[in-house]
C-alpha cells in the first residue's frame, strides 16, 4: 500500500521513467512469448525453439539494466532525515522501490500478455488478417503454466536487481575529531584546546602565571607583532563579485574562496587494462572461429550475417570488453581535459568527468557495445535475406538500443543529481550559469570525439573476419 501511495504521488517525470520501465518489460515479455507460440507451432525443432529464447536474453537484460537505473535516480528511494522516525529507513525505502519496480514490470508483462492474446486471435478474433497465426500458434492451445513462467522473470529479476543495488551500505563508525582533546572521565570541566608552540610569545592571548600580562602586552592589551603580516577580510561567498575563477585555477590562495570542484578521485577505474583485454580476446575468437570454420553456422536474424558458432562468441567478448573498458576510458577523458595549464572550464568539466566515471562509464560501454553491434549488422547484413524471425527482430533491436540510450540518459540525470551541492555552490560563488552549461556541452563533445572513433574501430574489426 505505502508503495501503491509513493507511486501515485510522484512527479510526472518519474511517473514517466516508470512507464519507459512497463513499456521495456511489455516488449521484452512480448519477445519471451512468441518464443513459446514459435515452439508451440513448431514441435519438432527444438533447437530453433531454444535459439529463438536465448535471443530473447539481451532484450532482457537490456530491460533490467534500465530498471535498475530508473530506480537510482528516484527521488523516493533515497534516504532523508527524519523517515526513520516513521519506519522509512534505508531498508524499507529499498523494499518499496524494488515492490515499485516490480509494478512497473508486472504491468508491462500484463500488456504484453494482452496483445499477444490479441495478435492470437484469442480476444476479439483474428487481426491483420491472420499473418500472425503462423509463429504465435493460433491454432493451438495456450498452455497457463509456461505463459505464467516466461512472464515472470522480468519482474522477478528486475526487482530483485534493483533491491541488490539499493541496498544499505555497511556504514563506518565515525572517528573523534582530531581538533579537539578528549574530556577526561572524572575531569573537572572540559579541556581546553591546545595552543601551538610560540603561540604565547607570538600572539600575546594569554595571561601569565598569578594574572601578570603575557608577555608582548601592556596593561593587559595584545599588541600586533611587527613580523605579522597585516589581515585582509575574507571574500564573502554570497558576493557575485568575488573572481570565482581564480579560486579554481589557484587553490592555494588563502584570500580566494575554497574551489567548489568534485573532489578528484585517487585512482582511475580498474577495469581498463581487463577491458582491453577482454577486447583483444573476442575479435581473436571471431577470427579465428571464421578461419577454422568447418561448415556449421549459427542461424541468425535477418539483421545478422549468418556465420560460425564462434562469432556470436566474439561478439559477446568485445561488447563486455567495452563495458569494462568504459569507466576507465572516461577516467581518462577527464584527464585529458586538465592537461596543458586549464582554465576554470576545462578543469570543471575534467574534474567532473573523472568523479563520475564509473556511474557515466558502464552506460555508455553499453551504448557503445549496441552501436557496433549495429553497424556490423547494418555492414554485412543481406537486404535479400529472408530468416524464420520475421518482424521479431526489429522488435528486439529497438528494444535494446532503445533501452541502452535511456539508460545512458538516465545515468546522467543520476549524476547530475548527486553534483547538485557543487552546482548550488559554485552559484553561490558567482559563477555564471553559461559557464556551467558550457562545461556540460564540453563533456558531451569530449565523450563523442573520444568514443565515436573508437565504436567505429571495433565495429569494422568485428565485421572483417565476417566480410571476407
């Protein structure tokens, strides 16, 4: 009921996050059950019933990474003071946003289930008039327990995703102050904080032994030592004038307001040199397999080139090579930008790109693993070609390329929620607000001049073995 009363109380873009959500898992149990219709209508083809389900998993997962991300970044998920007075701690918020995404899924799979009955014939007779019969089995009985089966793992696996990734982190115990001495069981009073050595001849604040003056005082009043250099107030941070860019690029001036930056991380990502790896290791897979090839090919969409077992292989390595190789490549993006003596706007945009490398990384490892495979298809597919999955392929493809840009663009919302406290103040520094919009389109500019060429690179390396 308490998720029931959050998702009807949420803003129209989460409201419409959530409905991306049901759409993606009406289209990925859509692809589940005309798997079954297919095996239904074809008895003794076991083997294409089980290819025709295995191509259903990236739909799949394509799905649950979404939800996942939708999850993130909804504003009720997150922990706020006070909720916990009222039973809404980290874990219960977790339940309700994975009962949430479980809703989202459950009502995409009904929809789902609907059409299909639809398309069957089984609602309110037979549309387009009949050229759905053949692989939906029309003619043939629809068995309950397998519908329920392939209609519940969306559901079941993304809320179960969303619980593991929003689940309570372990939290630290907090370390007493270093600035401040500790009381004393049975003291009188509380201790004073410790003065630094030559601080009383220096500066003259305290009084000496039996209420004589401190030494460098007359009558009791501290005098200025000529050494000391003469104090200038501090800049406020609220004023618009004060030269925020000179706080950026010198963070040792003690007269500047402290930068307002992302703190910089102290080591990139780990997975770049296993990304690269896993990379080298399926283009050399592909390769080989088509070298070796003795005969017996994988049967295909249409929109794939027909070929050795061992290229879907390949392809599947060089996709989790770009994925784990993406964090690290974004790391190294950011780097790139602070080079060569930056100003406050590349180092604003670097400076974000590496704290967020990992959050904007993976999806967009993904994306670019889509893209390729998408060229590839587009490079080496036969327009002529006619294959037994019919419409079904385009279905799956938009899906997942649909579902890897929404999770892109969901990633970055993510992050630009969790730099909000940097953006409101950096404003309250007087920093102007083209200057941020600015750093954003610079960050988007790098990201596409780096991965752009790279998606290509490994796009034509794929498709070369295939293309001889």
């Amino acid at each position: 009921m308490l998720a029931l009363r959050l998702t009807r109380g949420a803003q129209p873009a989460v409201q419409l996050r959530r409905l991306l959500v049901a759409a993606a898992s009406a289209g990925t149990s859509f692809l589940l059950l005309s798997a079954l219709g297919y095996a239904l209508s074809h008895p003794g083809s076991p083997g294409s019933s089980l290819l025709r389900l295995a191509w259903c998993l990236p739909p799949l997962a394509a799905t649950i990474h979404f939800a996942v991300a939708v999850a993130r970044t909804d504003p009720g998920a997150k922990p706020r003071s006070g909720l916990s007075a009222f039973g809404l701690g980290p874990a219960r918020l977790m339940a309700v946003s994975a009962t949430t995404t479980a809703l989202s899924c459950t009502l995409g799979s009904m929809v789902a289930l609907l059409f299909f009955l639809h398309l069957r014939g089984d609602l309110t007779g037979m549309p387009f008039d009949g050229a759905a019969a053949e692989f939906l089995a029309a003619d043939t009985p629809l068995p309950l327990p397998a519908t329920l089966t392939l209609l519940t793992p969306v559901p079941a696996i993304a809320s179960l995703a969303v619980a593991f990734a929003l689940r309570p982190k372990e939290r630290h115990p907090q370390t007493r102050p270093t600035g401040r001495s500790p009381v004393r069981v049975g003291a009188y009073g509380t201790s004073a904080a410790r003065g630094t050595f030559g601080a009383y001849g220096r500066f003259g604040a305290h009084s000496g032994r039996g209420g004589a003056p401190a030494q460098g005082t007359q009558d009791g009043t501290p005098q200025a030592q000529p050494s000391d250099p003469p104090q200038t107030p501090a800049p406020t941070p609220g004023d618009p004038a004060t030269d925020w860019t000179q706080a950026v690029a010198d963070p040792t001036d003690v007269t500047a307001p402290a930068p307002a930056l992302p703190p910089t991380p102290r080591k990139p990502p780990a997975g770049l040199p296993w990304g690269i790896a896993v990379i080298a290791a399926g283009l050399t897979v592909e390769a080989y397999a088509v070298h070796a090839a003795t005969g017996t090919t994988l049967t295909m969409p249409v929109a794939l080139p027909t070929g050795p077992a061992g290229t879907l292989l390949g392809w599947l390595l060089t996709a989790l090579g770009l994925t784990l190789a993406a964090p690290g490549l974004t790391h190294l993006c950011g780097r790139l930008l602070q080079t060569a003596r930056p100003g406050a706007l590349r180092l604003l945009a670097g400076r974000v790109l590496m704290a967020e490398a990992v959050r904007i990384g993976r999806p967009l490892g993904i994306v670019c693993a889509a893209t390729s495979g998408a060229y590839a298809m587009a490079t080496l597919s036969d327009p002529d070609a006619t294959s037994a999955f019919g419409p079904l392929t385009t279905v799956g493809v938009t899906l997942v390329t649909s579902c890897t840009v929404a999770t892109l663009l969901t990633a970055a919302l993510e992050a630009k929620q969790a730099r909000a406290e940097t953006t409101a103040a950096l404003l309250r520094l007087g920093a102007p607000t083209s200057m941020l919009r600015s750093a954003a389109a610079l960050r988007a500019g790098v990201l596409v001049a780096f991965f752009g060429p790279l998606t290509l690179i490994v796009a034509e390396l794929a498709a070369l073995p295939l293309a001889r």
